[in-house]
C-alpha cells in the first residue's frame, strides 16, 4: 500500500516543522538565504537517436546486427533441410542412418542456439560499449552547458524517473548541437 511511504514523508516534514518551531529562528547574522537550486535534465537516448556521432554509431550497430542475422539464417536454412531430408527419407533410411540424422539435428540446433546466444551477448556488449562512449564524450559537455545555464544539477531522465519537468530545464537539444559540434571538429 502506497500510504506508508506518504505518511512517513508527512510524519517526517511534520517532525522538521516541529523542530524547526521549538528551535525558534535562526539568529545569526552570518546565515544567508540559500540560492536557489536550479535542476535540469537530458534524455541521453534521444542524444544517441538525434546526434551525428549517434546516428552513426546506430548505422554500424544496424549493419552488424545484419551480418549477425545473416549467420542465423543461414543456419536456419541448413537446419530446414536436414528436417526435411529426415522427414522425407526417414521411412527409407535404416534405423541406425535414421538416429544419426537425428543426433546430427539436434547437434545442429544446439549449435544455432548457441550461435544465436553468442551472437545476441555480443550485440548486447557492442551496445553498452557504444552507450558508455556516449556518455563519457557527452558528461563533459553536460558539464559545460549545465554550469554556463546556471544550473546546480542535471539529471539523465530515463534513469532518474523524471515524471514531470518544465521544458526550459531539458537540455538535450543543446547537448545534441554541442556534441555535434565537438564530434565534427577536427581529432588532433
């Protein structure tokens, strides 16, 4: 039930207004007001979808991603026709031909799921790794435009469960063009 969390939360700001009203206010002079704390956030998948260098980085995972595929169906293929050659000379094949054929199957498709495995293991590296480059080329530059903005934090909206934010605090837009900007700079 949701309602423990909320009247922990109530208790909790209660219990601070409690505390804060028996210690009275604060007197002295050299407390100032706290700045006020100004968040921002970015949508580092739409960085990856709508940046140059992530458009790109997308492109070469998509091909490879085709050559993979290109493996397993051809391994679909091979595992086809030997069902449909057991299928078809079963009846004539000698008891013996016949459970080779089939151990020679079944290797066969524990090799294809193996592949397929392997295959979707390395896809998924490839992917974490093009994920992890992004973000350690864009943090810098998150850095910059959040600190030039006057901002005191800036989150990644997917991970922090962002629900709700003015768009005046999404940066993503001028993290794409400043990336884009970096990426199209000459590598000394």
């Amino acid at each position: 039930m949701r309602w423990t969390g909320t009247a922990a939360m109530v208790a909790l700001l209660a219990t601070g207004w409690a505390a804060g009203a028996w210690l009275g206010p604060a007197t002295s002079s050299a407390q100032t007001a706290p700045a006020a704390t100004r968040i921002a956030f970015v949508d580092i998948q739409r960085v990856l979808a709508r940046s140059s260098a992530g458009v790109a980085a997308r492109e070469q995972l998509e091909k490879e991603k085709a050559t993979m595929q290109k493996q397993v169906d051809a391994q679909r293929v091979e595992l086809e026709r030997l069902r449909e050659e057991i299928e078809k000379k079963g009846q004539l094949l000698s008891a013996d031909a016949r459970r080779d054929k089939q151990e020679q199957l079944e290797r066969k498709v524990r090799d294809a799921r193996r592949l397929v495995d392997d295959l979707q293991g390395t896809l998924q590296k490839k992917e974490e790794a093009l994920l992890a480059k992004v973000l350690q080329d864009v943090s810098g530059l998150i850095q910059k435009v959040g600190k030039d903005r006057g901002y005191s934090m800036v989150l990644e909206r997917q991970r922090s469960s962002i629900l709700y934010a003015s768009p005046d605090s999404d940066l993503t837009d001028e993290v794409i063009r400043a990336y884009d900007d970096e990426t199209k700079k000459p590598r000394k």
